[in-house]
C-alpha cells in the first residue's frame, strides 16, 4: 500500500523479515524500509503472535538467524513506555448486518466507551444494553480473539462465511481485541463471504 503498510499490520513482521533478507533479488525496483518501519514503530501491538513476528525484523534478524544466535551475547533492547490511556468517554456507532443467510437483519446503536477501548470492549457494551441483538461469540486464537457469531449467527468454512469488520467501508486493519476506535467511528460488521 502507498502509506509503507504491506498487507495487513499482522502481515507486516514477516514482510519485513522476508524483504530485509531478500532485498539483494529483487532489484532494481527497491522497497522503501524506511516508510515500512514507520508503520510499524507507529503501531501498539497487543498480541504475542504479531509482536513475536515484528520483534526479529526491529533488531535485524529473522526467523532463519534464530539457531545461530549467540544469546549470552545479545544486549536488551527495551521499548519506551507507553503513555497512560485517556480514559475520556467516545461514541462509537456500531452496527451488525447479514444479507447472506437466513432471515436478514441490519441492527445499529451508538456505544459509549472509554477512550482506548477496542472493538471487542464495543462490542460487550452493545451485547449488555441490547443482549436480543448484538450479542456474540468469540473464539481465541494465537492472534487474539476471533467473532465466530454474532446475532446467533455464525460463520462456517463450508459455506465460506465469517464476520468481516470495517470501519469507513474498509476493512480493519487489526482483529477486534486489538483494534481502537476513536470518537465518532462507524464500526460494521459484516456476515460476509471469503
């Protein structure tokens, strides 16, 4: 994408491992590391998974250094500290669609959360005031949680479908344990095909 992002923030550490360690083959069209890592120092990463895969790209290495790595050796290296979370109320529109399967539905409420509260916290806000309609279930991956229902509805890999969630139209670029909406953001999901 133009602004540095490869793929998805989840895609990323394994983008850049991939690229940093294969840039000598694919000359002369060159990647710009600079603007990629940019996305990167720029984004708060919450799960294991997608920290472990960004970790080895932020000190140099890849997966392929890890056996010989000399770790008596190696010096820490220590993030800044996060700043303290604003804990001012937001509103987020949210909103739960299917037009795919069963009896079809589009349901819409506006949720008051505290500031820096992902869409999985929206979500249990929406699910406790209007539990008939927005309530849900999720599954835990090794990426965090995964919506596997919404509605009573869920998605099946033999028919293709899953809970897509977007924001502005677009899909979210993180899951939604991890993602934070900001004031006044539509957040959408979507009972969609893959």
């Amino acid at each position: 994408k133009g602004n540095g992002m490869i793929g998805n923030i989840y895609s990323m550490g394994l983008a850049l491992q991939v690229l940093e360690n294969t840039r000598n083959f694919y000359a002369p069209r060159e990647w710009d590391c600079a603007q990629a890592f940019s996305v990167v120092f720029a984004h708060d990463y919450q799960q294991p998974m997608a920290m472990a895969q960004v970790l080895p790209a932020l000190v140099g290495r890849s997966y392929l250094d890890a056996a010989g790595l000399d770790c008596a050796a190696t010096t820490a290296v220590c993030p800044p500290c996060p700043s303290l979370p604003c804990t001012a109320p937001i509103q987020v529109h949210y909103s739960i669609t299917n037009t795919l399967r069963g009896q079809h539905f589009h349901n819409s409420t506006w949720v008051t959360v505290p500031s820096g509260s992902t869409v999985l916290q929206v979500m249990e806000v929406a699910a406790e005031e209007y539990p008939q309609t927005f309530c849900f279930k999720t599954q835990q991956t090794s990426w965090g949680p995964m919506v596997v229902s919404i509605h009573g509805l869920a998605g099946s890999t033999e028919d293709r479908t899953y809970w897509q969630f977007l924001s502005g139209g677009n899909a979210l670029d993180e899951g939604v344990g991890s993602y934070k909406p900001k004031d006044g953001e539509h957040i959408e999901a979507v009972f969609s095909n893959y």
